[in-house]
C-alpha cells in the first residue's frame, strides 16, 4: 500500500504545525478579548491571506461599541525558539510575497509561541516605511518594546483610528505616579526684619563690614535705603550698619500670603539669599549665570578636585565633581564636570516650593570655568535620558533635605520630599518606547554611573 493510499485509510491528519499555529490564533483572540475588542477569525486560512481581523470597541454610555475601525492581523506561531533569541529579543524574516501582500492594507504581525502564552506584534507598514527595511525583510523584535498584550490597546487605537476622526483615542487606563522636581519649604524664619541704611549697594555694605571685622551672613537684601533680613538687625555688625531709628519687624507670613507681584518678589529675593546661605552650608558654590538665574555648583575636594558624596538610605556614593579626558589623549584632562542646580522659588494655590533643575558645571581646574562649559553642558543633556534626569532629581532632594538625626542643622530653611500625586491614566511602556529613537531605546533608563569615563573628541561629548 503507497503512503498516499494509508493516509487515505487512516483518514485527515491533524499534524502539530495546524495545532500551534490555531493556538497562536486563540492566543490573539484572548489577548484582544482582554482589550475588550472584536475579533473575527478568517476562514480557509492560507500564507498569503490574512488570519483575523480586530474591530476597535469603544465605551459609550457603559457599554460596548464597535467603531468600524478595522486592522487586519497576520499570525505567526511556534513552539520552538526564534532566530538569535535572547532575553532582549529576536530576529524574524518575512516572505517576499507575504509582505507585498500585507503592504497593501493595515495589517499588523504578531509572532507567538502559545505554549509559554508570549505574542510580540508590529505594524507591518510603520515597519517597513523605508527601502532598505524592505530589502532585508528582516524584523528585529524587541521583546519590551514590542509585547502584544493588553498595554498595547493605545499603539493599536492610534494605528487603527485616523487623526481628523471624531471619535478620539480614550487615555489609557493605569495607575501612575507622578514625581516631580518640586520640594515644598517646610519652614522659613517667622520674622523678616527691616531698618533704614546709608547703603545702597551689597557690595558696598560687605566691604564696611570687612573693615569692621564682621561678616553680615547672607539673608537680606537692600532696597530704596531699606535693609530687609531674616536676622535681627540688633545684633552686630547691623547696628554700626543700620541708623538707629525707623527698625521694626513684621511676621514673614505677610509677605508670603500676599497676592501682591512686588511683595512676593521681594520674598523670594529674600528666600534665594537664605538659599545662599543654606547651599554654601552644603558646599555648593554660587555663580550667577544672568541677572536672573544663579547656579550652584559642588566645590571641589581640596586635595583631589575630585569628590563623592553619598545619598539615600544605602549611602550609595555619586562622583559629583569628576575628570573629564580628551578621547584622543586618554591621560589628558580637559576639565571637571560638578553637579549643580538652578534653583526657583515659586508659589502654586497658598504654598511655597523650591523647584529643582539639575545641570552640570565645568571648570578648568575645580573653580575656573571652562570655556567650552556651554558645550558641554550640552553634550551632557543629550547623553542623559530621563530616569537619569529623576535620579538626579532625587539626590538633590536628599542632599538639600537630609538632617543628622544625632547633629540636626540650624538652618533657616527648611525642605520636604518632592512632591509626587498619582494618575488614573497614563502613557503605557510601550507606546511611550514607540515614539523614542533607536538610541533612547537602548538606553532608556540608564543613567551614566561613576564607573564610566567622560571624553571629548571633536565637538563630541560621551561616555565610555
């Protein structure tokens, strides 16, 4: 008997490629149940048609309703491993045939391995917009990137629903937290201090002082013959500084409540020369960058130039004043980069903050500054992507709110933890990878760390 004639005997055989490839299918079909749209499965499937179809379902008036969008869905399923799998992703090449056919409408591939339940899609014409991609015919599936489940709901509603439609694309619902670079001042001096004064300039006030052998500190500030300070001027050296009449005091709350622009600049005024104060308190060294904007910066180690500074719970250190080298010289070094703020005091509803913008400073030796500070300070933002920019945010919250609990400080000013509010809806994962360049997927959510070195070749400002 011909094996044609003992297949016949034994009737239809089902082989294990028709069963994976139906539960790769029952795999799209529970992801997109899940997504609480539509799906309907073609019949007579075949390589060169289409394996379903999704039906966008939106929620009106508590329930749902189908929209009329459509994508259509290609299915690739295995058991067995992909080609140069890894844990970050795999390689998949597509039919010539295949892809001029999906080219042609809205189709999106999904490549799954049902026995472990993972599916990964793409949009086959997003994928392959341009010539060479289509010559390779090659995908590179990144497996966070890529990951068809229920977080990929948003990238299939903007893929499947056109911009001028009046439906819209509902926000994802998801929990976020959302942090922010804004710490609320817990405690300022309660009393502001005024007397009139001879002095018109600060400048010219210190020099007096200098002469009397007093230093003044640094919160208050001189306006129209005034003295404004959160120190009593009673104390020396303001009493050979300030005239004996016309002194008083009034509560800081005053000038904090107040809705009044001139009142509440004179408050911060008053806020940025205690922050001056508090800052050189934590070694921070102070440069005006333009008659509005003052930054401070890390000063260096006496010895080394070089400095660390340890933060959070773990005392995890942070290189905060370190070389940068010349790419091309490896034992040359160009300048040093510090850590550094630019600090704004603003106001929102009845509460004060110090809202935190970290940069970086550059200096020839520790305290010159760099000539080329603006460049590189450039280069630098590009290098750092955004859970770098947040834990930046948080060392300079710890380092401006951490207390000795054995040595508290006396300070003047007091800082809480940054504020952070959560969210009923947020930008899944994958969506917000979508949209990011090939280099910010790589390296989203790296920060550079104290074991990498800083070069610079050219113009060009990196890390290696």
């Amino acid at each position: 008997m011909s094996e044609d004639e003992q297949n016949a005997h034994l009737g239809k055989i089902a082989d294990d490629s028709g069963f994976t490839g139906q539960n790769g299918i029952n795999l799209i079909a529970t992801t997109v149940a899940k997504m609480k749209h539509l799906w309907t499965p073609t019949t007579g499937h075949s390589d060169k048609g289409v394996d379903g179809f999704i039906e966008l379902c939106r929620e009106i008036d508590g329930q749902r309703v189908a929209t009329n969008f459509i994508i259509q869905v290609q299915s690739k399923a295995t058991d067995n491993s992909w080609p140069q799998e890894d844990d970050n992703g795999f390689v998949f090449r597509v039919d010539e045939r295949d892809l001029k056919h999906w080219l042609a409408g809205n189709v999106i591939l999904v490549v799954s391995r049902p026995r472990t339940s993972e599916a990964y899609w793409i949009s086959i014409k997003d994928y392959f917009a341009t010539l060479e991609a289509k010559k390779t015919r090659t995908i590179y599936f990144k497996k966070r990137l890529h990951r068809f489940d229920e977080n990929a709901n948003l990238a299939l509603e903007k893929l499947a629903i056109p911009a001028h439609a009046p439906i819209g694309i509902q926000p994802q619902l998801k929990h976020e937290s959302i942090e922010t670079n804004l710490l609320p001042i817990l405690n300022y001096p309660k009393t502001i201090y005024f007397a009139r004064t001879r002095f018109r300039k600060g400048d010219a006030l210190r020099a007096r002082a200098r002469k009397l052998g007093t230093y003044p500190g640094r919160s208050w500030f001189l306006k129209r013959g005034n003295v404004f300070s959160f120190f009593p001027l009673n104390q020396a050296p303001w009493p050979k500084l300030t005239a004996k009449s016309r002194k008083g005091d009034q509560p800081t709350k005053q000038w904090a409540d107040s809705d009044n622009p001139d009142i509440q600049r004179d408050f911060v005024r008053l806020l940025n020369e205690a922050l001056a104060e508090f800052l050189a308190s934590r070694d921070l060294i102070r440069l005006r960058l333009r008659r509005d904007s003052i930054m401070y910066y890390f000063a260096p180690d006496s010895q080394t130039i070089e400095r660390t500074a340890k933060w959070g719970e773990s005392e995890t250190p942070r290189t905060v004043v370190t070389k940068v080298m010349a790419k091309l010289e490896a034992n040359r070094i160009l300048c040093y980069r510090h850590h550094a703020i630019i600090p704004h005091f603003m106001k929102f509803g009845a509460s004060w903050f110090l809202a935190v913008e970290p940069t970086y400073h550059f200096t020839t030796n520790g305290k010159d500054p760099y000539p080329l500070r603006e460049d590189y300070l450039s280069g630098m933002k590009r290098i750092e992507k955004h859970l770098a920019v947040r834990n930046n945010v948080r060392f300079w919250a710890y380092w401006l709110t951490y207390q000795d609990l054995i040595n508290p400080r006396k300070e003047n000013l007091a800082f809480g933890s940054p504020e952070a509010f959560g969210s009923e809806y947020g930008i899944s994962d994958n969506d917000w990878l979508a949209k990011a360049d090939a280099e910010e997927i790589e390296t989203l959510g790296s920060a550079p760390d104290d074991k990498q070195k800083l070069v610079v070749g050219g113009d060009q400002f990196v890390l290696v």
